[in-house]
C-alpha cells in the first residue's frame, strides 16, 4: 500500500518555471536545461518502479516515496522506503545506460556508453549513508529493533551490470528493477523473527509523514541568476511564450485571442519557486505587470491565502498556494 505517493520533485518545478521565464538567449540556459534533462531522467528512473512493486502485498508493505527527513544534525533523502512489521528497505534508484562497473577499490562507478567513460559517485556509499542516517532517525524517535536493508536499483533492464570479481556486497546490493519483488520477498523470508506491534508500526507511519520536509533550495542562487534576469508577467497557457492582458476579470492573449480567467495561477506559483514563498500587493503587480492595486488586491483575496500585517503592508503566504489552485480549477 502506498503511503506517500511520489510527487514530481520540488527542484524539477523549480527548473521548468526557471527555463520558461528565462529569454532564449541567457547564456545560462544550456547548463539549466543539462541539469534539468538529467533531473528528468533520474525521476523517470524512480517512477519506472511502481509497476514492479505493484507486486507486492498491499497488506504487508507499505511504501513512501521520495521521503525527506532530518537527523540532528543532517538532511537525508530516500527515493523509496518500504515498511513491514519486521524490516525497512531502503531502495535508491539509478537510470544508467549503457555499461556499469561498480569499483569497490576506489568507492567509484563507472559508466561506459558510446565509447565514453563517465565516473560517478557510489552509489552504495550513497545507501549505507541513508541507512546509518535513518538508524539515527529511529533511535531519535526512539523506534527499536527495527532490520534495515538497503538496495541500488537499476531502472533501465537493457544497462549491464559489472563489478570486480568476489565482490559479493555488489551482488547483494545491485539489482534491475524487474528483480525487485522477488529480492524484497526473499529479505522479508531470511529476516529475523522479530515484529514490530501494529501500534508501533502505525506510530511509525505517522511520524514518517509528520516529519518529511520539502528542500527548500533557491534555485536562483545556485545558478548565480538574480530576480532581473526572470521575465515577468502571465503567459498564454496556448502560446506559451506570449503574454497576456487583464481585461473585464479574464486574462487575454493578443496573438491567438485565449481567454483565461486563472491563467495568473501559474504565473503565482512560478514566482513562489523562483523567488520566494510570500508575496505582496505590490510585488504581485511586479510581477504579473498590473498597474491596478484593487485588481491586485482582489486576485490575492480569491487564493484565500494566510496573510499578516495591514493594508499595503499586508504579507501574504503561498504556502497552500497548490491546494487554491486544485480546488478553483
């Protein structure tokens, strides 16, 4: 059963506004688009394991996916963790292609595509980090006795897998996608006999999904862009590119006459992952270029959002700003 059902990642929404409200000719674009086609690649990869694990007992497993949680001191994010009453599994996602040779020696993988080879991070240094940091968060929230395994999963079937003879801990650990409910019902077999209670297992859902936490990167600054080099404004949900006017309480689009009364909903939430989480009666007419304070002032009224101070120093938070946008459209 799934529990936490995954979402597209936060830094994903962050770089398609960012590609959008940025003109075609920044000399930042390429690097933006490299980081976002591979961003894309990797959720891809994580989403191409649902069907496998549809496999699984609904009853027995319970899945969260793209968990982020905090230790005392660190962030740590898990792709996807599978609950039972006796054991965690940690799965950690990989959409390589081409050939990969996990290097135990130097800590490193390698991938070989196109004649080309490419070095990466471990990934099963990747894993043992997550488990030792969610054995952390366990004892921090004092849940015991809990087994915790760990697997790297390869999303693509046709990636070929290779690794230093005798190195059995990548045999172990390494597996394609279409092997995971098989993998999963043999740990859950060999594990001990140790169950946790229903009342402990449920208390451990619950502080799962109280605890997980959005990162919060700005994602202006990790690119070295500032607020200028964003183009402002509502775009036409049909063109894409051209801008709309606000006329009568609709949006208008000169160039293919689209009509749209939401359309700035968009242009909010772009401005909420771009710049910053509130917004003001001004900032908003910054930003979707109106000139009118009361049309300013009744666009902020309808999102209902939570707002303090008074009048033209009023703050608004756009926090529950998704939740407005699926109940008005």
């Amino acid at each position: 059963m799934i529990i936490k059902h995954r979402s597209k990642p936060r830094i994903i929404l962050q770089l398609e506004a960012l590609l959008q409200r940025l003109p075609d000719y920044h000399p930042k674009l390429p690097i933006i688009n490299e980081d976002y086609t591979k961003r894309m690649a990797g959720y891809k990869g994580e989403q191409s394991i649902d069907y496998p694990l549809s496999y699984l007992n609904d009853h027995t497993f319970f899945i969260f996916h793209n968990l982020r949680l905090k230790t005392e001191k660190h962030y740590f994010q898990m792709d996807t963790l599978l609950l039972t009453h006796k054991m965690a599994i940690i799965l950690e996602v990989k959409n390589f292609s081409g050939t990969i040779h996990f290097d135990p020696k130097f800590k490193q993988l390698i991938q070989t595509k196109d004649g080309k080879e490419v070095a990466y991070s471990y990934p099963l240094t990747q894993v043992d980090r997550q488990k030792l940091n969610f054995q952390e968060w366990l004892r921090i929230h004092k849940i015991e006795n809990l087994e915790i395994h760990s697997l790297v999963v390869i999303s693509n079937p046709y990636t070929i897998i290779s690794t230093s003879p005798g190195n059995y801990h990548t045999h172990h650990k390494v597996i394609h996608k279409e092997e995971l409910p098989t993998k999963i019902y043999d740990l859950e077999k060999s594990s001990g006999s140790t169950k946790m209670e229903e009342r402990t297992l449920k208390k451990l859902m619950k502080l799962l999904l109280k605890n997980h936490t959005e990162g919060d990167s700005t994602i202006l600054d990790r690119f070295e862009l500032n607020d200028n080099d964003i183009l402002k404004g509502v775009f036409c949900p049909i063109c894409r590119v051209q801008l709309m006017v606000r006329l009568k309480g609709n949006w208008l689009c000169s160039e293919c006459g689209a009509k749209d009364k939401l359309a700035h909903l968009k242009a909010i939430g772009d401005y909420q992952l771009l710049i910053k989480p509130t917004i003001t009666n001004s900032e908003l007419r910054d930003f979707l270029k109106i000139h009118s304070s009361d049309t300013a002032n009744r666009l902020l009224k309808t999102l209902n959002l939570r707002s303090t101070g008074e009048t033209k120093h009023r703050m608004y938070y756009l926090d529950n700003l998704n939740h407005v946008k699926r109940k008005q459209l």
